[in-house]
C-alpha cells in the first residue's frame, strides 16, 4: 500500500482536502476514532504541514463537537 499523502489548502471562502487513497482511508480512520463513544466532547486531533500532511498545507483540526 502507498504511504498516505493528504494536502490542505484553501482560501477565506474554500477549503480542499486533497489524499490519495492511503490518505483517504488514514483520514477516515481518524474521523471514525472520533466518533468512539469512550471519548469526551472536545477531544481533537491536529494534523500539520510537513508532520501528518504535505508540506505546504494549512493546518486542519478534527474536533469532536456534541453541540452541534
């Protein structure tokens, strides 16, 4: 399997979330563990340029949110 890649990018209006299909199912599993009952209102996970995305990307937060 291909190692995950994931761009963000975006503007004030727009953002995109661009992966190949490594990166596809690596943010689908991040997505899914925030959905695990064991875990609070607020638990997020940060994923940065150059670190869990490609250089060059903004900076994404995944917040589990209740309220909404």
């Amino acid at each position: 399997m291909n190692e995950p890649r994931i761009k963000v990018y975006g503007s004030a209006t727009e953002i995109t979330v661009a992966a190949n299909a490594a990166g596809l199912r690596d943010l689908a599993e991040r997505l899914i563990g925030l959905a695990d009952p064991e875990l609070r209102d607020g638990y997020h996970e940060h994923l940065e340029g150059g670190i869990n995305l490609e250089d060059g990307s903004i900076s994404l937060i995944l917040e589990r949110n209740e309220k909404l």
